[in-house]
C-alpha cells in the first residue's frame, strides 16, 4: 500500500508539471489536503509532527490559493503574529519558491523570470519566485507585507509583485533600522499599528486589539514549545525517521502565533521526549560515535546527496541556525511594540557581529565539531560574511565548510563538486 | 606488503602501488581516463602490477581518490584528492604547510597543520584556473602544450586576457590573433590569467611556507614561475606532480591493510 501512495505520489508531481497552472494548482492542493487523503496518507508519515509539518504547511498553502480571505504575501522574517492578528491568509513566495524546486518546477519558473529580464544575479527564491508571480502561478493577493529586516532583494522583489498585480496602493514595507534602540522599537511599532490600521481600514473592519492579543498568547506558547524542542535536540541523537530540522522554515516563520504552530511545536517535544527516553535506556546517546554539525543558512531544496552524503560519513545536523529562537517572551497588551522588538532581536539584524555571537551561542550549546555555512547564489545577506564567520569559527577550534551553491536552481550546482566539498570536510573533522 | 591508490581524474588517471617495506613507489601509470573510468582504472592498475611483477592479489589495499573515486568497485576505500594529495605531497615534503593541485578539471588549494588538512578551497563550476583551460587554449594557439612554460621564460610581454570562460577566453584568443598579436604574448597572458584565479583562491585560504605545487599543471614551469612571482614564494614541486594524488592514497592505504 505505501509504495502505491509513493507512486501516486510521484505521478502527482509529474501530472502538476505538466499541467502547471493555478486552476490545477488550487484543484491538487484541495485534493491533497482533504480528510480522506490526508486520511489515506497518514501511515506514510514517519511520525504525527511530521504528518502535522506536511498538513499545516499545505493547509496554509491551500488557504491562499482557495480561501475566500483575504491573502498577504508576506516576506521571511516578518512576525505572522500580525497575519493572524489582522484575519489574512499568509503566503510566502520565498519559501514556495523552495518548494517548487523540490517538486520539479524550478526550470519553468527560473526560465519565465529570465526572459523578463530578471538579472542572473538576483537569489533564486526570489527569481523563482517572480517567475511564478509572471506566470501566474500564485494566488492573487490583497496585500504584499515585506520588510527590510535581513534580506535587500525582498523589498524589490516583493515591490514588483504588487506592480505585477496593480496593488501598488497595497504594498507595505516594514523599514527596519540597523540598530536596536529605543528610538528604533518606537520606529518600529508605529509602522506596525499604522499598517495595521490602514489594512483594517481597507478591509473595512476595525481593529480587534483582541485578535492582537490572541495571536501574541499563541506566539509565545509556540516560543515556549520551540524552546523546549531546541533544548531536548542538545542531547537528543536519535531522530524520528526522516526529521530534517531544515524543513521547517514555513512553521518556523509562518505559523508563529497561529493554533497550528502551537499543536505542532508541542507535538514534536512530545515525540523527541519519547525518542530521548528511548535513547537514555538503550545508552545509546551517552558515547558520541558521530560528528556533531551545525548547519548554517538554508538548504538545497531540490533532490540532492548532501543529507544523505552526511548520514554516510556518520555525521548528524545537531541544529540549524534557523530554529534559532531569538526573541524574548512578547507581551499580549503591547503587541505592536511586541512585534518590533522580536524584528529587532533577530540576528541578521545590524552587523554582523549580532549573527555571530548567535552562532558561537549555537556552537556551544550544541557542542559541535563542525559548522557547514550554504552560501546560496544571490543571498548577500549571509554570503557577505561567510569568510569572518568561518573564521570566528576557527578562532574556538571548529572547523567551518563554506558551501557555494544554490538552493532553488540545481543547474547552478555540481553534484560531484558538492560531495567531494562534503567529504573532504568531514575527513578533515575525521582526522581532529 | 603493497598497497595501491588509484587517482580517476576528468582527463587521466594515476596509479601508485607502494611498497610498506621502504615506503618507495614500486611502479606508477599516467593513463588517459576516457569515457570509461572504470575501465581505465582497471586497466591502469594491471599495467602497474605488471611493471612490478605482481598479481593484483598481492596488494593488500586500494584506495581511489578523484572524482571517479566511487567507481571503483575493487577499491577498498575510496577518499578525497584534499585528503590524498595532501598526504601525498606530505610524504614528499615533510614540513609542508600549503598545496596548490591544478588537475585537468579543478583546482585545489589546501592548508596544511602537522601534515594534516584543516581547511581547503576548491575553483568553481567552470575549467577557468585548471589544467583544461590551458590545454583548450593550446589548441586554439596551436601550439604544443609543452611549449608554454619556454615561450613564458623567453617572453617579455604580455597581453591581458580578460574573459573567464574558457569558451569566450578561446574566442578572445582567436581575436587576438586576427588582430596581429604575436602568439608568444597571448601564451603569457594565459598564464597569467589561470595565475591569478589561483592565487586569490591560496591568498583565501592563508598563503603559508612551505608550498607545494601537485597535478598535471604543475609540470608547466610557466605557471610555477609566474605563481611563484605573483605570491612571492618558492613552490616545491614533486619529480612526477601528476602522481601525489594516488600517492597519498597509496599511503593512506597502508592504514586499512
């Protein structure tokens, strides 16, 4: 029965990239996310947090594309607080972006943006992305919410969206400052009421402080449980079956302060509970036989060797510094104020001195031997500091491996160069 | 006791069989690659036992490197050019702290502490900076490859290439030459330009004494001239730099018999 669902499964991907528009589109993802065939697929999940990733996640698509609500596409690093908050439908093209690359689809949407003169240079998920706006691909949004915080071809990428569909009037950039002061949080928050109010305003609705409230009282029980996840992976070394800590950039961003985030973060605490009980019994955590890797930045999403490559070698990704949780608790009665402060607190945020100082907080918590940086094509943001990054690294011992390739484009990656990147690098952890 | 490393390069393929008892090569093979790695390598390796007098059952270990490496079914392991040209070049120059290999399709450069690798560098996707770069340019020039490293030392001048591409760098010189430019200069300026791809990727990784030059490139003195003028260092250079890859897997075969 399982290999008849992966077979559907597979034809699935190849009928979509044949029939690759957004009436099909929006036709799969109701199919796909309906009670019978989730109910169907429930046994090829390999655990209930990861049926829940796969649901939410495609829920949250499905909503975009078929919901009668109002959509917003949002950037990463956005507080989805303020989605939830607000009553409209997140959609986040950088990370559909991935995702199309993982189903095939990549090809088409990379060609679309090329010959609309999207310069080469330009990061694949926003290229890719673009491409899809182009195509038509994407459900049509009310509004496009992106910021300034981190990422410099967001804000442009998502200007030409909203020039794309006419919504011009509907674009929101929420302009971030360098450095975390008070006068900045102030800034910051006033962006964040009047966007608010303005969105409200067009909806024509008034604002619900109560919906505010709420939200903020998910995100921070969804902090808690991501805290307690985070702190059970420091000694945590057997995995559930197929967990890939790099799949959760969606949940991560998109699913903080809705009910969805909540129910999957304090799943998972309860399944790596068991898995931990598990291995303290079997003692088979207690003597390390692998090498402990901190991944850095995103990850291919297309079909690569890289995880398994590692997996070969006996080395585990311990953590990934975009489960990074960095934000205080919030506070339900300021949430506009709660909201710039977690922008403010991120990492990427000023120089980048912020970053590392994250990531040696990673490298000790997590007691790795190694650190793998993706340096993804296009992503100034993180390639620009690869080099001191890697060297801040080298100062405490740990060896860094700077990987250049491309997470949406494969035709912008070797598969053998990458491997032999990979295996020297372990050889080197190897020969410590 | 032998062991044996197998390097399957893009363009050749280098067999070392070892002998443990005084650590000296007993037999090596230069052997073009082809389309068939496997079969070169099959092939590359008898020729080797055969100069020695061997049977291929009396190599206790083999271990192949490059990056047809996992090709070889009757290779007990198989490891990385950084780790085996590193080791290699080791046990050719002890004190070794920086080696740079230009093979046919890539570029290496490696940081060496107590003989070890701790980090390394390796060119991008395209032939710009390795040994194919020279030789398609060779044939654009027509002129033997060979040739290069005296018209290097003889010539003066040179004429700066631009393009990156090894495609458009071809078309480039083919311009050049409609354009009357003596061919003695384009070949300096070549030699140059693969030079200065290499040496930023070295000044990436931090330049350190003693330097040590491996792969096929390093045969050309043209290029080690002008690296060793650009980066202001003497570079050590093995009696066959074609092999310390399958030399270093060769010893790092000796660990596995």
């Amino acid at each position: 029965m399982g290999s008849v669902l992966q077979n559907l499964k597979e034809q699935t991907k190849v009928k979509l990239r044949e029939n690759l528009n957004q009436k099909y589109i929006t036709r799969l993802l109701n199919i796909i996310v309906s009670k019978p065939v989730v109910l169907a697929y429930a046994n090829t999940f390999s655990s209930k947090s990861d049926k829940y990733l796969n649901v939410f996640s495609l829920k949250q698509i499905k909503n975009a594309y078929s919901s009668h609500s109002p959509t917003a596409y949002g950037s990463l690093f956005l507080p989805y607080e303020l989605f939830y908050s607000l009553g409209i439908l997140p959609f986040l093209p950088e990370v559909i972006a991935g995702y199309s690359a993982g189903l095939g689809l990549a090809d088409k949407t990379l060609k679309k943006a090329s010959s609309n003169w999207y310069s080469q240079d330009l990061c694949t998920f926003h290229r890719s992305a673009s491409g899809a706006v182009e195509l038509d691909l994407f459900p049509k949004p009310t509004f496009i919410i992106c910021t300034s915080l981190a990422c410099d071809a967001a804000q442009k990428s998502f200007y030409l969206y909203a020039k794309n569909y006419g919504i011009e009037d509907n674009f929101y950039l929420l302009d971030v400052p360098y450095s975390h002061t008070p006068e900045s949080v102030s800034y910051l928050s006033k962006q964040i009421k009047n966007l608010s109010m303005d969105i409200c305003k067009k909806l024509g609705k008034k604002l619900d402080i109560n919906k505010f409230k709420e939200a903020i009282e998910l995100s921070n029980e969804f902090r808690e449980w991501a805290i307690k996840v985070n702190d059970l992976r420091k000694t945590l070394v057997n995995y559930p079956l197929n967990y890939n800590g790099l799949n959760f950039i969606l949940p991560f961003h998109g699913l903080a302060g809705s009910k969805d985030g909540v129910t999957l973060y304090k799943e998972m605490y309860k399944e790596f509970s068991r898995c931990l009980k598990k291995q303290k019994a079997e003692n088979s955590g207690t003597k390390k036989t692998h090498k402990r890797i901190l991944w850095l930045h995103l990850k291919p999403y297309y079909k690569n060797e890289i995880f398994q490559t590692l997996e070969e070698e006996n080395c585990k990704v311990v953590f990934e510094e975009i489960n990074y949780v960095y934000w205080d608790k919030l506070d339900p009665d300021r949430p506009f104020y709660s909201m710039a402060q977690k922008m403010l607190s991120h990492y990427l945020r000023g120089g980048l001195e912020n970053r590392i100082d994250a990531i040696l907080n990673m490298a000790k918590d997590y007691k790795i031997d190694g650190a793998i940086l993706l340096s993804h094509w296009g992503c100034r943001q993180s390639n620009g500091g690869a080099r001191i990054i890697k060297d801040s690294l080298n100062q405490y011992n740990i060896p860094a491996l700077v990987l250049d390739t491309d997470c949406v484009d494969q035709n912008n990656s070797s598969k053998g160069q990458i491997k032999t990147r990979i295996q020297g690098f372990i050889e080197i952890l190897n020969s410590k | 006791m032998y062991t044996c490393g197998i390097d399957v390069g893009s363009v050749s393929t280098e067999v070392v069989i070892l002998n443990k008892k005084d650590n000296k090569i007993a037999s090596y093979i230069i052997a073009a690659t082809g389309s068939n790695s496997k079969e070169a390598a099959k092939k590359a390796l008898e020729d080797a036992c055969k100069k020695v007098g061997i049977a291929e059952s009396d190599i206790k270990a083999i271990v192949a490197t490059g990056y047809g490496r996992i090709n070889i079914p009757f290779a007990d392991k198989n490891i990385t050019e950084i780790s085996c040209h590193a080791r290699g070049a080791v046990s050719l120059f002890p004190d070794l702290k920086t080696v740079i290999d230009i093979g046919g399709q890539d570029s290496k450069v490696i940081k060496l502490e107590n003989g070890s690798p701790i980090d390394f560098l390796m060119n991008d996707k395209c032939a710009a900076g390795t040994g194919r770069f020279l030789e398609v340019m060779a044939g654009a020039l027509e002129i033997n490859l060979e040739h290069f490293a005296d018209i290097f030392m003889k010539t003066k001048e040179k004429v700066d290439i631009t393009s990156t591409c090894t495609v458009f760098a071809e078309s480039e010189i083919v311009s050049l030459i409609g354009h009357g430019i003596e061919k003695n200069k384009i070949v300096k300026g070549l030699i140059y330009s693969i030079v200065n791809r290499i040496t930023s990727m070295v000044e990436r990784v931090g330049l350190e004494e003693p330097v040590a030059m491996t792969g096929g490139v390093a045969k050309n003195l043209g290029v080690v001239r002008a690296l060793e003028e650009k980066l202001a260092v003497k570079i050590k250079i093995p009696d066959e730099p074609q092999i310390t890859g399958a030399l270093g897997a060769a010893y790092l075969a000796q660990k596995l018999s």
